[in-house]
C-alpha cells in the first residue's frame, strides 16, 4: 500500500547543530517514503535567555552551559556526524546570531511557495555547518535568496522590518507556550520526539509503525 503524503511540524533554530543533523535524519527517512514528506518549520531562539531588547546578543549573561556541556554536546556531534554519514565545518556556533537567518527564512516561507523556502532553508543550514559562514550577515543572506530565487532586495526590507521581526519573536513565544523546551523538535499528529533521532525513529512518529 503506498503511502500518502504527511506534513512534518519542526521546531529548529538554524544554530543548533542538532537541527542540523536531524533534518539530515529527516532527509533520509524522506527519500524512504513513496508518499511526500513536506516540513513546516516553526522557529525557535535559543538565545533567547541573553537576547537584549533590541534583539541583540549579550554574552556576559550566564546560560549554565559551561565548557563540560560543550564538550559533552561536540562528542555527541561527531557520534551522529559517523552515524549519518555526515561532515561539518564546525561542531558549535556559540558567536553566531541566527535571528536574521530565521527572520529571512520567516519572510521566504510565508511569501513564496513551499520548494522555494526549502531550498533557502537547506542553504542557510549549509552555509553555516558546511562553509563555517556567519548566517548573521545580511549580504550572505541576500546571497542565498538570491540562489533559491528571491530577489536580495525583498530579504534586506524583510531584515530591516520591525513588524516581522516581532512576529519572528511570537513564534518563539509560541512554541514556548506549546511545550517546546529544545531542538530540533519533531511532532506530528499530537506526538513529538525531540533530538537529532534516526530515521526509524521518525517512520515511527509519522507513521505509527
């Protein structure tokens, strides 16, 4: 019997090498699917708790995350790093802002259709955890619209607008307010798994088996 189309809720933040590494995951339960497998991405700041007002990072501000659970979060980076199959330029990005990535990203996915979000946000992702770039810098933000074919132009006005970056931030509060406390977050039809799991694992979550 095939398998019909689903839709995937994701609650990632673009510098969390985990959300990397799950949609990777994701991917491939993807391409083991005959039905389609589409994401719909819900933003999330892990920054949130040295974020100051005028959404600027403040990294004097004590988070409890010293070097032991940096390490301890670059061993288990490798591990899934061998067990996907996968090479990164970098285990962490503790200096980069990600809130103009998920901003831009934001814009792309509720203005243009779904193939052309996907592959601006698969190039974000790529960006940071494969060329080690700053996904912070509006002109390689451009770039990459441009690439998935978004006119530069539209992305610099999204960056520079006050409302969606407010809105940016109630889908942080959002997903707060539903009980996401980590990333990546996976959940469909009331029912969610957290973490970079594999592949069988998502089979499992979407579809019961």
């Amino acid at each position: 019997m095939s398998q019909s189309a689903a839709t995937v809720t994701v609650y990632s933040d673009y510098v969390c090498p985990f959300c990397y590494l799950g949609r990777e995951s994701l991917r491939e339960y993807r391409a083991s699917r005959e039905g389609d497998l589409e994401v719909d991405w819900h933003p999330f700041d892990l920054r949130s708790g040295k974020r100051n007002p005028d959404g600027t990072i403040d990294h004097s501000v004590e988070d409890g995350k010293g070097e032991d659970y940096y390490e301890q979060a670059r061993e288990n980076v490798r591990r899934l790093q061998e067990e996907y199959g996968v090479e990164m330029a970098q285990e962490i990005a503790t200096d980069v802002d990600s809130l103009p990535a998920q901003i831009a990203s934001y814009y792309v996915k509720t203005n243009r259709d779904y193939e052309t979000w996907l592959a601006f946000d698969v190039a974000i992702f790529e960006a940071l955890w494969q060329d080690g770039a700053d996904i912070g810098d509006a002109d390689l933000l451009v770039d990459l619209a441009e690439e998935a074919g978004v006119d530069g132009a539209e992305i610099q006005s999204a960056l520079d607008d006050e409302r969606l970056r407010e809105a940016v931030r109630a889908k942080f509060t959002e997903a707060q307010q539903q009980g996401v406390t980590g990333v990546p977050t996976f959940a469909y039809d009331g029912h969610a798994a957290r973490g970079a799991v594999p592949p069988e694992h998502l089979e499992r979550l979407v579809e019961g088996t």
